[in-house]
C-alpha cells in the first residue's frame, strides 16, 4: 500500500501522458484544473453547516429546479479553474442555458468540457454523499456552434469522472483506459491513487432505483423487479447518482433511472450525467444502456446528442445485472 500512497492524481496523469510521445500536456492541465476545484469545493461541503452555505440560494437554473447555495459556488469555482485553461474551447454546466466560448477552436481550443456542478445536491442539508460530475470532449476541427462541439456520442469521450464528497472525499477518473480510484488525504491536500483499474464485480444483487415511482415504470421494468424480489435482491437509494452509482460501481449491482410520469424521456442529463458515468462503468467492465418509454433499449454511450441538456433513461452496472433487467425488456431490432 505504501507505494501506491506515493502517487498522486497529477502524478498519476503525468505518467499517463508520457505514454503518449508528442501530447502537448494541455489535457493534462485541464484534469489538474478539476482536481483544484475538487479540493476547493470539497472544503466548502465540509464546512457548509458551519458557513451556512447550505439551503436555496433564492434563484433557480435553467431547468426551473431550486438551486442550492453550494450548486452555485461549485459551478463559480470549476468555471474559475477551468477559466483559465489554454486549451479549452468551450465549457458548459448543468447550472448554464448555453454554453461558455471561452476560445475557438482556430485560436487553441482543442478540448471542450462538460459538467455538473453538483450532482444530488437536494441531499447537501441531510449529510449524504453530493459529487461532481464530468466529461471531457476533443473540440472536432471546423466545428464553430459550440453546441454541436458538444453534442457527440458517449464513445468520443477522451475522459471522464466524478468526485463524490462523502465519508472521505474521492476522485473516480477514466481516460480510456481503465478506471482508477484516488483519495483526497486532507493532511497533505493531495488525491493520492488508492485502487488502480477498478473492476466492477460482474455480479451483485442490489438494485438501485426510486421505486416510489414504479407505477409508471415501463412495463418490462416493473416486471424485473417483480422478478429481483422474488430472487433475493436488496434495494439501496440514495436519489444521488454519484453516490448510487459509486456504490455500484464498488459492490457490483445495478443502478436504474427509468422513464416516468413526470420524466417520459428520463429524469438523467445525457452529456454530463449518463455519458460520463456510463464510460466509468463500461471501462470497468460493466454496462450502460439507454431505455425508452416503451422499454426498448440500446448502447447508452452510442446515443447521439442534440441539446446539451437532453434527459435520457439508463440501466448502468454490472452486466450480468443489467443482463438481468434487459431479460425483462423488449428488444430493439
Ligand atoms: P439533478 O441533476 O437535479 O441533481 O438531479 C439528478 C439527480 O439528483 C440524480 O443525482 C439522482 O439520481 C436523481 O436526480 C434523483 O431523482 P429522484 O429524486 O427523482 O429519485
């Protein structure tokens, strides 16, 4: 364990770039700029009762939903850090309509990152796991309108993670090949790499879902889980992704946000919920499918995007799990 403590996120991400002769270390510079604004919003939630930055901060976002104090300055502070990075063209958050031009893609900008401030932050006043939610975009040549730059499929994802600030505070981060672990040790204001390549186990029998709306799930979907109580599953949910999805991710399982009443397409966002979170568990090993509202599936990381903050419906997880839930859907030929 000893060595393993000795290599830090950047670290860690330095050695990833030598692997590859010529890379200018831009992409490296863009995950630093996420680690800062990691270390500086986790500070924030741990002495959110103390500063009293909890609560709604009085105006809504985009999507007419109450914005916390804490979703606001998390979106300030990865806007600063990310600001000032010379390689990024475009930045969006969950927080904004439209996107940020920060350069063109003709004066520099080859990357374009995508973001949630603060995913799950309605659970910020009760103490339950909160995170930050990422992807990281190549801005293709030509492309001017910054909405098409960001609107690409899961699988052109060049990189992708979260941050969840809970129990201890943790940075979950594939770029393509594998996923690794790392842990903020506040003693010395570092993430440290605690599990290398993480493998989701292929197995668990935990499924994650609200089921308060299991009514209006698609018919294949409440028949699975007619089936998973009669086999002996357990349910575990937090009604935050990151955390739910982190669990999963660690234990094996499967997490689940059908269509409903009040979401038909979904209640997740595509680019900066589902995408990055479905390459997490796909590097790992596991499976990430899209579901419509008569239960048909496919690929989730092979939808292709039009708006930046288009919902979609996903079953994420271990694959025999998910295999589990698609037994139960009908197929999309
Ligand atoms: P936000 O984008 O508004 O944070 O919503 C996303 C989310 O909080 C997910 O983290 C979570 O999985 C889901 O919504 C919980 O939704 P519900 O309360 O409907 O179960």
């Amino acid at each position: 364990m000893a060595d393993h403590n000795l290599v830090s996120l950047e670290s860690h991400i330095l050695r990833g770039e030598a692997l590859h002769p010529g890379s200018s270390g831009d992409f490296t510079w863009i995950l630093s700029a996420l680690s800062l604004a990691a270390k500086v919003i986790a500070a924030k939630v741990r002495r959110a009762r103390i500063e009293d930055v909890l609560g709604a901060g009085g105006a809504t976002n985009v999507h007419g939903e109450t914005q916390q104090k804490l979703d606001i300055i998390a979106n300030e502070v990865l806007m600063a850090c990310l600001g000032d990075r010379p390689s990024l063209s475009v930045v969006a958050s969950e927080e904004h309509e439209e996107p940020t031009i920060l350069r063109l893609e003709s004066d520099g900008g080859k990357y374009c990152v995508i973001f949630d401030p603060l995913d799950g932050s309605s659970n910020l006043d009760v103490c339950a796991g909160v995170g930050t939610i990422f992807s990281i975009l190549r801005h293709e040549p030509g492309v001017l309108d910054p909405v098409a730059a960001l609107c690409q499929p899961g699988i052109r994802q060049l990189a992708a993670g979260y941050i969840l600030y809970g129990s201890s505070t943790v940075f979950v981060l594939t770029t393509g090949n594998g996923v690794d672990l790392f842990a903020l040790d506040p003693s010395i204001g570092s993430f440290v790499l605690v599990t290398p390549n993480i493998r989701i186990p292929a197995r668990g029998r935990t499924y994650s879902v609200n089921e308060a709306y299991s009514l209006t799930f698609p018919e294949g979907i409440r028949r699975y889980l007619a089936w998973a109580h009669g086999h002996g599953y357990s349910s575990r949910y937090i009604g935050s992704m990151v955390a739910d999805v982190h669990r999963t991710l660690l234990n094996g399982g499967v997490f689940l946000y059908p269509p409903t009443a009040a979401h038909p397409g979904g209640k997740l966002r595509l680019l900066y919920e589902g995408n990055p979170m479905g390459m997490i568990i796909e590097q790992a090993g596991g499976r990430a499918v899209a579901i419509d509202g008569e239960g048909r599936f496919g690929p989730l990381l092979e939808v292709s995007p039009t708006t930046i903050h288009q919902r979609i419906s996903a079953v994420l997880g271990s694959p025999q799990e998910v295999a589990a839930v698609l037994a139960h859907l009908p197929r999309v030929d």
